[in-house]
C-alpha cells in the first residue's frame, strides 16, 4: 500500500468512531425529550450555571466543575484530588472533546455523580455541551 492509501484507510477507520459534539447533543436532546414531554431546547446559560455551581458535599467539601476544569474550559485543568493536568473541556481549545460519546457519556456519569451525588439528567448534559460549545 503506498502512504497515501494508508491515509485514506486510517481517516475512514477514525470517521466511524469520532462523530462530531452536535451529533451528541442530537443524542441528548433524543432522550431529553424521552425523560422530558415538555423539552424545548438546551441553554447555555444553564449550562453555564452548572459549571460553576458549588455543591456542598456529603463529607463538608464544596465541589463544581470548574474545581477540576477551572473556571475557563478552554484553560488547562487539574484534577482536585490527584493534582494531573486535565486537557481543556471546550471543543474550541480541544478538538477532541466530545467527539466519542462513550468516552463523555462515562465522564459525565463519574463526574456528574462526584460533584452532585447523583446522575446528571439528558437537559444537563445538553446545557453544558451547549454552553461549551458556545466558547469560541
Ligand atoms: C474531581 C475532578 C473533576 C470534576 C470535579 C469534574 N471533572 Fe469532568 N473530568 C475530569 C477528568 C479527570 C476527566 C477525564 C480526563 C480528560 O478527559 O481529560 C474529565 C472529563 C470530563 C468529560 C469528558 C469530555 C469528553 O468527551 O472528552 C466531561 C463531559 C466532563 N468531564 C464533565 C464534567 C461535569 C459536567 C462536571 C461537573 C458536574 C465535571 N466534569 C467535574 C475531572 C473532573
């Protein structure tokens, strides 16, 4: 095979696993209107306000997203606990975000579960994907 087939082989092996953030969030808007009869649409403001909302923590600590993730998500995070580099959330500053949504549906699950101590609903993750997305 010369290189350039190799190329081409390995962009169309990526092309069926990475999809883009909005075909999560067409996902996600999917199931909120299952969880939701009533959904309209994302916000960002919303999504906005979850980033940095504390949450006071079963064991007295307060935690939020931007406790990780800092208050820009197009700024390097680090992770409060263990103290390693977190690459930035916003796709703008990383282009890799969200384009696996095993890999975000898992963070969102852990994450979401850490800092609010239960499972975000499909209206959350969509505002905060769309308040991400709405960095430029
Ligand atoms: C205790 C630290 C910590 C907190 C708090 C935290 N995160 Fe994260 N987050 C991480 C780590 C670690 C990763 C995975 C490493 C990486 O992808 O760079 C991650 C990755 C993610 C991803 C994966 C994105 C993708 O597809 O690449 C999402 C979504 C996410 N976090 C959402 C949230 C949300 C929503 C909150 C607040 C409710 C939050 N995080 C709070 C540490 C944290």
């Amino acid at each position: 095979m010369t290189r350039f087939t190799f190329l081409v082989a390995g962009l169309l092996a990526c092309g069926a696993a990475w999809a883009a953030p909005q075909d999560l969030l067409q996902s996600l808007a999917v199931q909120a209107r299952q969880e939701n009869t009533r959904f309209q649409s994302f916000s960002a403001s919303r999504g906005e306000q979850l980033y940095h909302a504390k949450q006071l923590h079963s064991s007295g600590k307060t935690l939020s997203c931007a406790s990780c993730h800092t208050d820009s998500p197009k700024a390097l995070g680090r992770h409060a606990k263990t103290g390693k580099e977190i690459l930035p959330l916003a796709p703008a500053a990383n282009h890799e975000r969200f384009a696996d949504s095993a890999k975000a549906e898992k963070w969102f699950k852990r994450n979401c579960q850490d800092v609010l101590e239960r499972a975000c609903t499909a209206q959350e993750k969509g505002d905060f994907l769309s308040y991400l997305l709405s960095i430029k």
